[in-house]
C-alpha cells in the first residue's frame, strides 16, 4: 500500500500549509491586519519551504496537478450553483451588470496579451535576448484567466508547438497575479470600508474579520441538508453530483476528440480544443446542461447553493495555494527580470482599466472595479474572495453578475478563447495585435455605452 500514499500525502502537505496559514493568520497582529487569506499566506509557505528542501521530500511539480483540477472543480461547482428561491430572474440590471464585467474581462484579456507582447520585445532589445513574445502573451492567460487556463494552454503551446518554458512561465504568471490582486486589492477595500464608499454597510473590519476565525458565539449557516444522514452525508452528496458531471466530461472528451482531430478551423485543429488540456471549458458547459435540466424538471431545490458555494470556495482555497507552490525556484531566478517588467506593467495597466471604468458607475463603482480587478489578476474566486471583503454577505446583485458573466465570456470572447488562445503560437504577430486591438477598441466602445446605460437605469429608478 506505500505506493499509494505519495499523491494523497501532497494534497496533506498543501492543505497543511493552509491550516499553518489560518493560525498564523488568527495569531500574529500585523498578518491579520493585511488581510492576507490563509490560502494565499500558506501558498507562500510552502514555496518557501519548497525553496528550501524542507519540504518532505516533496518537490514543486507535485502540486501541479492540484492547480489545474481544483481550478476546475471551482468553475464547475460555480456553474452548478443556482439563484436563490427569494431572488428575482435575471434581472434587465443584472445583465447590464454582467455584460459590464464580460466586456471589461475581454478588454483585460486583449489587453494584458498585448503589454506582455510589448514588454517582451523590449526587454530582448535591451539586453540581446531571444525569448518567444508568446511567452508574453501567456501572461494574460495567468492573469485574466487564472492558473486553469494557464496551465491548459501552456501546456498545449510547450508541448505541441514548442513554446519552450510556457508551462512554467504559465503557473508563475498565474502565482503572481494572485499576489498582486490581494496586495492591491484587500488596502482598497479597506479604505472602501473606512471611508464608507461601499453600499453594504453591514462590513465592517473587526476582531473576528482580523483573525479570519469565527467567535464562538457566531451564529452561521453552512448549508441545508438535502439528503438525510442515515442515508448519505449532504456534502459527499454533492461531490457525487460533481464527480458525476466530472465523468461525463471525460468521456464525451474521450469519444469528441478523434472526431475533432479531422476538423481544422482557421487554421487551428480542433482536436487541440477537444482535448484534456481544456478539461475545464468543457466541465463548465455540462455544468451549465447539469443545472439546466434539473430546474427545467424541477429538481433545483436538490442542490443547496451554499454547500455548492463551500465547494466552489474550497477548491479556490485549494487553488491558489498549489499555484504558488508550484512555482520552481530556479525557474524564477533565471527568468526573474522579464517576468517581473511583465507583471509590473500588467499590474498598473489592468488596475487604470479596472479602477477607471468603476469610477465611471453611479453605483455599486467601487464593489464592480474591485471584484473586476480581482477577476482580472487571479479568477472569478480572486474577485469574489474581494467582493467579500466590502459585501460580506453578499447582498449586493453583484455574485448574481458574475454568474452572468461566467457564461456571457463564452460567447462574447469565443474568436479569442476557443480559437485563437489555445493555438496562438500557430498566428503571426501581425494578426495577433490586429484581432486583439480591435476587440480591445470595440470593448471600450461597448463598454462606454454599457457604463452610461447602467447610471441611467441608475437614476430612472431613483426618479420612480
């Protein structure tokens, strides 16, 4: 039996780390003040342990694997959450709202590539180097997308078209943009919240929000019990849900994939888009059918969003850990430099587009530009984990917006996610900026009319 131990042992490493994180979190004053979330602060952790052989034997790349599936596992379970009975159909509002965060997204993705590009280039002018722009190009799949999609398509671009490094340049962008969406993000929210710019006032920042640990005395809902326990624990239940889903995904990959191989679409074969690599694409649209069907037959109440938004919330927890553990410290020291010029600049052209636009809303600016521009640097759980910060119980139609806009970057980004960014090293520079550019210029131009729209039905309601 010892040779089953090695992979379950790692995920009690990296779930270690994360405990070692909360108590160091509850225990020591300025850690608690920084607001720093336990999985992040355990991340670094253990790279740091990993860095220094104090690992247990264990190395880097063991938990690259828990990057890419929990990574998955989150969006799948956020699809497989429903509105709440009490909450009202997708309102004209939430549209407009989650269409503001799809646009803003797309933006950001075009965006991010391009500076990378750019950055890239300049930094093999100055010093006679000759690394691929595409590895510039990567860090918007680390940063926009998160450590999922940059894994998926590092993958594909190392392994089948040659972009040497892509992987680890993929996971350590990702590692990065989850550092720097918090060290920006959570001193904005705070500031929110000091200066009472949020519309939830019921957040504040107190003892129990400092430690990150509950009082005893708290009185909070983990979730109703759908099943009864002489039957089947609720919890195990919904995994079984989302192991099911996770199963049919496997094998409509497995019988899609040698189809796809013959069809070939502007160039790109399909079979790299019906591939494993891009596992969590396809988890997400099942998801979607899932939870479909069962509120189209009336089975939604079999499913309790918050024991669903405990899953989704784990696997995130889970997610940013193992990015940063991921990371190889020798990796980084030799690529260190253009890797910080990129996500430097990315740093400061996705917070003036972010922080920019939200100041444009007439309400709710303050709430959509943080939850943007942590979806933006890390993923949907990045921008919820802020959004918490500001709406701790979420009573804004924000989370309702983002699950809207989940499902709109589908189709709204589809030339760029489903086409073009899986086989990206198959395009030329020339097309790459003239697609990317465009689709950044037609964004601002949607976006403008989306943010105007939005305070008008702003102050149409206010007038009612």
């Amino acid at each position: 039996m010892e040779s089953t131990f090695p992979g379950i042992l790692a995920f009690a490493f990296l779930a270690s780390m994360i405990l070692i994180g909360t108590i160091l979190r509850a225990r020591i004053g300025f850690i608690a003040n920084s607001l720093v979330p336990a999985s992040l602060l355990g991340g670094i952790i253990g790279f740091v342990l990993l860095a220094l052989g104090f690992s247990l034997g264990f190395e880097s790349e063991d938990f690259t694997v828990f990057t890419f599936h929990f990574f998955t596992l989150s969006f799948m379970s956020l699809c497989l959450t429903g509105k709440e009975a009490s909450a009202p159909d997708a309102s004209t509002s939430v549209i407009f709202g989650g269409s503001w965060f799809s646009v803003l997204w797309i933006m950001s993705l075009v965006m991010q590539a391009l500076v990378g590009i750019g950055v890239i280039f300049a930094y093999n002018l100055f010093t006679d180097g000759s690394l691929s722009f595409y590895l510039g190009a990567l860090a918007t799949h680390g940063f926009t997308q998160g450590p999922g999609q940059a894994l998926a398509f590092s993958t594909i671009w190392e392994s089948e078209l040659g972009i040497n490094n892509a992987v680890n340049f993929g996971l350590t962008y990702a590692a990065i943009g989850f550092v720097v969406a918090f060290i920006v993000g959570v001193p904005v929210a705070r500031y929110a919240i000091t200066k009472g710019l949020n519309a939830n006032k019921s957040a504040k920042i107190d003892a129990e929000f400092l430690r990150g640990i509950r009082d005893k005395s708290s009185q909070v809902s983990a979730g109703r019990q759908i099943t009864h326990s002489g039957n089947v624990d609720t919890f195990v239940y919904h995994l079984a849900i989302l192991g099911g889903a996770y199963l049919i995904t496997d094998q409509y990959l497995i019988f899609l994939h040698p189809i796809a191989m013959n069809w070939n679409i502007a160039g790109a074969n399909m079979g790299l888009i019906f591939s494993h690599n891009l596992f969590f694409l396809h988890g997400l649209i099942v998801c979607v059918i899932i939870r479909a069907i069962m509120n189209r037959f009336g089975w939604g109440h079999l499913i309790d969003n918050e024991t669903q938004r405990r899953i989704t919330g784990s696997s995130v927890d889970l997610m940013v850990a193992a990015t940063i553990m991921s990371i190889q410290i020798a990796f980084l020291s030799e690529f260190i430099v253009p890797i910080m010029a990129v996500c430097l600049s990315l740093l400061l052209t996705t917070a003036l587009l972010c922080f920019g636009f939200g100041r444009r809303l007439k309400e709710l600016g303050v709430e959509r530009a943080l939850t943007s521009f942590g979806c933006c640097c890390g993923s949907t759980g990045t921008g919820l984990l802020l959004l918490r910060i500001v709406d701790p119980d979420m009573r804004t139609p924000i989370p309702k917006e983002l699950a809207f806009f989940n499902i709109a970057i589908i189709f709204f980004a589809f030339h760029i996610l489903t086409i073009m960014a899986p086989v990206l090293p198959t395009y030329n520079l020339t097309t790459i900026v003239s697609v990317y550019l465009g689709t950044f210029v037609v964004g601002m131009v949607a976006l403008r009319w989306l943010s105007n729209r939005m305070s008008s039905q702003v102050m149409e309601q206010k007038l009612s």
